[in-house]
C-alpha cells in the first residue's frame, strides 16, 4: 500500500472501454513519470474504437464524495479533470476544487468523442467556462472545443486561435494550451497562453494515422509533471514528448 505522503494525480474522467481513450490513458501516462494515480470516474461508456455505444453516467455527489475520499486517503499533487457529461458533474467538480486551491488542476475539456457523441450536455458548456476554468492552472483545448468554448466559428488560422484563446484568458483561465492537431501542414503545433506573458509555442512533426486519447495523456502527463513541481512550460514539452513517443511506438 502506498504510504499517504507519495504524491499522487488523482484523475476526475470516464472509462472507454475499448482503451483509447479515458481513465486507461490517463493512468498510463501518470505511470510513465513515475507516479501514483487515485480515481474519481465521472461515467462508464461502451464504446468501440469508431463508436460510443452507451454512456452510463455516476451521479455528481458520487463522483464529489470519490475525490473527498482521494483526496484524504493521499497526498494529492495535482489533479487532472477530463470527461465530465453532465451540468451537475461540472457543478461537483468545481465544489470539491474549491476546497482544494492549493492543487494546480488541468482540465481537459472534452466535448465530443471523435466519433461525434457528445460527452459533454450543451447546457453544461458554460458553466464550464465560469465556474470550472477559472479554478484550472491549465485547461487544453483542441480547435474544435477552443471555437465552441469561445463562442466563435473555428479558426482558420493560427491568429484566429490565439485570439479565441485570448478570449478564455479574459474569461478567468489562469493559462490555456491550443492543441493544433486538428489543424493541417507538416507539424502539429500547440500554443500556450498566460495572461500577461508572451505565447510559447511547441513544435512536433504531424504523425500520420488516426490517433485516440492523445488529449488524455497530454492533459494526465502535464499533471504528472505539474505534480513534480516543475514549470509550466517544462511540463508541457515533457507532455508533448511522451505524447510523441508513445505514438510513435504504437504507429
Ligand atoms: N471517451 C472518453 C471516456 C474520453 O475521456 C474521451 C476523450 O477524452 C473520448 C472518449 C474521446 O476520445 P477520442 O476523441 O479519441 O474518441
């Protein structure tokens, strides 16, 4: 059993049945920094890696009462929020994070599958915005999810998205990371923001293929990262080169 004191992630998302996206990811990319993961699951899904067959999801007061259960049973370094489904789980999340502002959170906004269900109620997208992202260090949209939470068509360019980012900064998001992989060209290029600092950009060559939970693992690995301690913009690129290689190595 591990002893209270080792840090841990504790991640707050759905399983995915079929492994390529969700909590399996999640753990997986804490594992590989070296670090111990707790769980507060926000759904069940059935899914297939091109279809989401059925959701089941946990009632928010249970998902609250699974992260006050982590988050007294261990030491808690930071804490990674993914799929969330409904206002209510928005609601709890948030409660629970409040009593806890000393530890930084990434929230991976996930909105929709790839496939195209939803994973997110609409009506739950702009509580979302007020009263979950002002509490998140770091929230890390892709293009898609950056337009619907910024309330604007998606971008056509990379300006665009800096600009509806900014948008998200001005809404209370302590920092943004814009996830170019939807985008097109030769490299897939990512874009962090802060209010008051310069953008920072991340580079890495676009792989071929069709790649699922990338947005889990970056989002778990820069936890695990923020975890350590490290700086922001270190635990980004470290992300971004796990994220990289273990594509790689699957590929
Ligand atoms: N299922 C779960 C439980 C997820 O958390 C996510 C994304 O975070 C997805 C599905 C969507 O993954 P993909 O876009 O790879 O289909």
């Amino acid at each position: 059993m591990a002893l209270k004191g080792d840090p841990h992630v504790l991640i707050v998302a759905g399983s995915d049945s079929s492994g390529g996206a969700g909590i399996a990811r999640d753990i997986e990319a804490v594992s590989a920094v070296g670090l111990r993961t707790c769980l507060a699951v926000t759904a069940v899904t059935v899914q297939m890696h091109h279809s989401v067959d059925h959701i089941e999801y946990i009632a928010p007061d249970l998902v609250a009462a699974q992260m006050r259960a982590a988050l007294v049973s261990n030491t808690i370094a930071a804490i990674k929020v993914g799929m969330l489904g409904m206002m209510g789980t928005v609601e709890a999340v948030a409660s629970v994070l409040l009593e806890h502002p000393s530890v930084p959170v990434v929230l991976d906004p996930v909105l929709a599958s790839s496939s195209g269900r939803l994973l997110l109620a609409q009506e739950a997208i702009d509580t979302m915005k007020t009263d979950l992202m002002p509490l998140c260090r770091l929230v890390t949209p892709n293009l898609p999810e950056l337009a619907i939470l910024a309330g604007t068509p998606q971008a056509k360019d990379e300006g665009e998205a800096v600009n509806q980012g900014r948008l998200l900064l001005n809404a209370g998001s302590q920092g943004v990371l814009i996830k170019g992989g939807h985008s097109s060209g030769p490299n897939s290029t990512d874009i962090l923001l802060c209010p008051s600092e310069n953008q920072i950009r991340f580079d890495a060559l676009r792989l071929a293929g069709e790649m699922r939970g990338t947005g889990c693992m970056l989002a778990s690995a820069i936890a695990a990262h923020l975890a350590l301690g490290e700086p922001l913009e270190d635990c980004v690129r470290s992300a971004k080169r796990y994220v990289f290689d273990r594509y790689r190595q699957l590929a």
